[in-house]
C-alpha cells in the first residue's frame, strides 16, 4: 500500500509513466491506497497500447495496486484556469494507516 505524497507521485508523473507517450496532459487521482485513476488527454498519435504502458510503468513504481485509465479532451481547471496533477482523496485515516505500515 502507498501513501498519499504529491511530491512523490508528482515525480512518478513527471519523470517515468507518460515520457514517450503522445499525451498532452495527465492527472493522476488517488482513491485509496490501492487505487488510482489516470485522466489523460492523448494527442493524436495515441494508440490504444499506450494505456497498459502507462499502468505498467506506475505499477512498476507503486506495487500491485489497481490503475484505471481514462481518455479525456482535456483535464478540468481550477478557477485560476490550471490543473492539478495529482489529487489525493484519501481519508485521514487511510493516509494514517499507511504512515503507519510505512514506519
């Protein structure tokens, strides 16, 4: 199980799960400690492969928890007209929990 950290999964979105995949941008949501969901607004050389790519690569780096991907026209913005990356909905005592295991 992983913990909620923004800067954490921020890096994994960044630097390893969407490099060389035509997407133009990407959200990951955390739902629970084992499931996270993956927006994404592909470009239009995105080919349906590139979905199990994308699970893969953040299995690789998260464990054995569920990725569900999801093809947007785009991510939803904020009033100031950004995006956030990565939105964590876990509940205080999830993210104890696993603060908890961690230690």
């Amino acid at each position: 199980m992983i913990c909620c950290a923004p800067f954490w999964a921020a890096d994994i979105l960044d630097k390893s799960s969407f490099i060389w995949t035509p997407i133009r941008e990407a959200q990951i949501i955390q739902v629970s400690l084992d499931h996270i969901i993956i927006y994404y607004a592909p470009t239009k050389e995105f080919k349906s492969e590139y979905e199990q790519v994308i699970r893969s690569r953040i299995q690789t780096r998260m464990g054995d928890i569920q990725v569900t991907t999801e093809s947007v026209q785009s991510i939803p913005r904020d009033k100031n007209g950004k995006f956030r990356t990565v939105i964590c909905e876990l509940s205080e005592a999830e993210k104890h929990k696993s603060l908890q295991e961690k230690n």
